[in-house]
C-alpha cells in the first residue's frame, strides 16, 4: 500500500497538501482491463486542482501499483470497482473499495463527485 500512496504523491502538482484520487477497473472479455482515474488536490483554502487534466498517477510506477492492487483482490476472489484514496503530505491515508458499478466508466460524474466529496472527510 505504500508503493501506491508513493507513487502518486510523486506525480502531485506542487505545494499539495491533500490528494483525493479515484480510480476503477473493468474487466472486459472483449478489450480486455479498462480503467479511469480522476481526482482532486488540495493545497490550501484557496488551491482545489481538479486532475482530470492532470497527470497525477499517470507514471508507469503509480498505474503498476494500481494494477497489482486490482489483480490481488480478483486473486483472492473480491474483486472491487473502483477505489478512492485519499492521502496527505503529512504521510496518512485512507483507501475505500467500492463494489459493482462503474460510474466514472459510465460517466456518472455526480455518482463520482459524491464518491470524491464523502472520502475527503476521512482525513481532515
């Protein structure tokens, strides 16, 4: 778990102080693993960076954590959707595991919001 809250701090814009990054994982007979990411950093009062445009985890390092995070919980049989992660410069996170939908896939960008906007209570 350290590799993956690592390897997307290290891909951060500067002056973060808290990174709320949500990712999922499809797994398609046709196409094979689909994913998406997006997210949000926080940096003061005044600094909400939405990383839909930014390249937060997109290093080949942070999507290789995420992908083996994936395939240990299709290995061990629970599977999980999505994923929020939520962690801060000071070291702490919190990681959520949703089950069933793809709303980022599906383009349920409230679904998502909401998902987002929850997980940023976890650490103040």
């Amino acid at each position: 778990m350290d590799e993956l809250v690592r390897s997307h701090a290290e891909t951060a814009p500067p002056k973060w102080t808290k990174v709320a990054f949500y990712f999922e994982f499809l797994e398609d007979k046709e196409i094979g693993l689909r994913n998406k990411d997006t997210g949000r950093c926080f940096g003061g009062p005044s600094y909400d960076v939405r990383l839909d445009d930014f390249s937060l985890g997109g290093s080949m390092k942070a999507l290789r954590a995420r992908k083996a995070l994936f395939a240990e919980s299709v290995r061990i049989g629970n599977p999980w959707a999505g994923a929020l992660l939520v962690f801060t410069n000071d070291g702490r996170f919190t990681i959520r595991f949703f089950y069933g939908q793809n709303p980022l896939l599906s383009n349920d960008r409230d679904a998502v919001n909401e998902i987002i906007g929850a997980g940023l209570k976890d650490l103040p």
